[in-house]
C-alpha cells in the first residue's frame, strides 16, 4: 500500500542537444596556463558529457569541435587541434562503439587531409550499425558553407536536367544538408557567457531554444548540463503559435 502520492516523472529529455564548446582559451588563461591545456581540458569535458548525454537519455548530442573558420587561428593551435581530434578517434572510437555510440561527422571534407578524411570515414563505418547515442561531431564545419555546397548541388542537378526548381522545398532541402535525416536540435547550449551562434546549425536551429551559460567548457559537467535541461523544460516552445496559456484565455468566455 501507498505511503503518499508517488514523485512527479522527470521531464524526458529533449531529443537532440547540440552544444557551442567555448571557453578553452579563457579557462587555460585564467590559470596562467597555456592554451593547449584548455584544449586538453575541453577533450576532457567533451567525453565527459558523452557519458552524461547517454545516460540522461539525450538521442542525439551535436558539439561544435571546429569550424570553418578556426583555420585563422594561429598554426600551432590549429595543428594542436587538429591532433586533439586523431587521438579522440584513435583513443576513444573503440570504447565508443562498445557504448553502442554512433558517431556521425558533418563539414565539409574536401580540403581535410588523407589521413584525417580516413579517420573521419573509419568512425562512421565502424558504429553506422550502433542503437545508443548518435555522436554527431561539426568538424570543418560552418553553417554558411554547409548551405552554400547544398545550393550548389541544387544548382547542378537543375542544370543537368534531374531536377525542376518547383520541387525543391524545405523538405528537400533539409535533406541536401550534412545533417538529413537527422531530427533538428531542439535545444542549443552556449557555454563561456557569451552569446552568440557563431555560424552554427543556422537552418537547423530555427525553432531550437538557447541557453547561454557561463560556465568555461573545461568546466562543464553534469550539473551544468542538467542545469541547462531544467531551463529547457521552463520554456514554452509555441513553434510561432499563441501558446498554451494564450489559448486558454482566448477560450475563456
């Protein structure tokens, strides 16, 4: 027999979380240390929230790990960077896929070198067949060029001939992108304090809710990420309608 009324369910976790990484920088700086470190630490943290986003029930986890325009960056770093992702492959795809994660790349690969568009191809080939969470990783990614190359393909099948331009809609276009088939974010979170996208997911983001929170990324753990799932549920996503509390006083006679 029933001692009381049983606690509330918690709230499901929203589908799809992608994530904006900032802060390395600041945080190793904050330290007097150098930048590398706060990139060793942000290598840290992503594997961290891996971890959580799969036991916190989350089916999609995207993170911006480097974008087009992060080539500016000084060569050291971007080379640092770039090694940083060889040894997450190498170091972490087999306990990935034991996890039952499936790791998707999305960017653009064609200035990527041999043996980083192998390493790329060897992740998705090797947890295509994977159930569990869908690692999706922005690498030489920027939204801008992800929907320039999908208008120049357009482009090209007009012209050849394979297509009409009163059949492309939204639908189609949704699937020329890196991201077709996979559903949109429905939460997008900032981390460092600043507020900003940074040419992230601009088409799949339309109706995605934002949390900007100020913790450095190094530092993001479970508490910063449940803390952002909690600000997801307070939200109410009315997808350009009135809202639910709005119907209810129009329907008021």
């Amino acid at each position: 027999m029933s001692d009381g009324p049983r606690p509330a369910a918690p709230d499901p976790a929203p589908a799809h979380v992608a994530i904006i990484m900032d802060g390395n920088g600041r945080w190793a700086q904050m330290r007097g240390l150098p930048r590398q470190e706060g990139h060793r630490r942000g290598l840290e943290a992503l594997r961290r929230t891996v971890r959580n986003a799969a036991d916190l029930g989350i089916r999609v986890l995207t993170l911006y790990s480097f974008s087009t325009e992060n080539w500016r960056r000084p060569m050291a770093e971007v080379s640092f960077l770039l090694g940083l992702l060889r040894r997450f492959v190498e170091n972490d795809l087999a306990e990935l896929n034991e996890a039952g994660v499936r790791v998707r790349i999305i960017g653009s690969r064609e200035d990527l070198a041999p043996d980083l568009r192998g390493l790329v191809e060897r992740a998705e080939t090797m947890t295509q067949d994977n159930a569990g969470l869908t690692l999706v990783v922005a690498f030489n990614y920027g939204s801008r060029d992800e929907i320039t190359r999908m208008a120049r393909n357009l482009a090209r099948d007009v012209v050849a001939g394979r297509l009409v331009p009163e059949a492309i809609d939204e639908e189609m276009l949704a699937s020329r992108l890196d991201t077709a088939a996979l559903p949109d974010p429905d939460l997008v979170i900032r981390t460092s304090g600043e507020t900003r996208i940074s040419n992230f997911l601009l088409w799949q983001a339309a109706y995605a809710e934002f949390v900007f929170t100020p913790v450095l990324w190094p530092d993001f753990d479970r508490k910063a990420l449940e803390d952002a799932l909690a600000e997801f549920h307070r939200r109410e996503r009315r997808y350009g309608g009135v809202g639910q509390a709005a119907e209810a006083k129009v329907g008021v006679a």
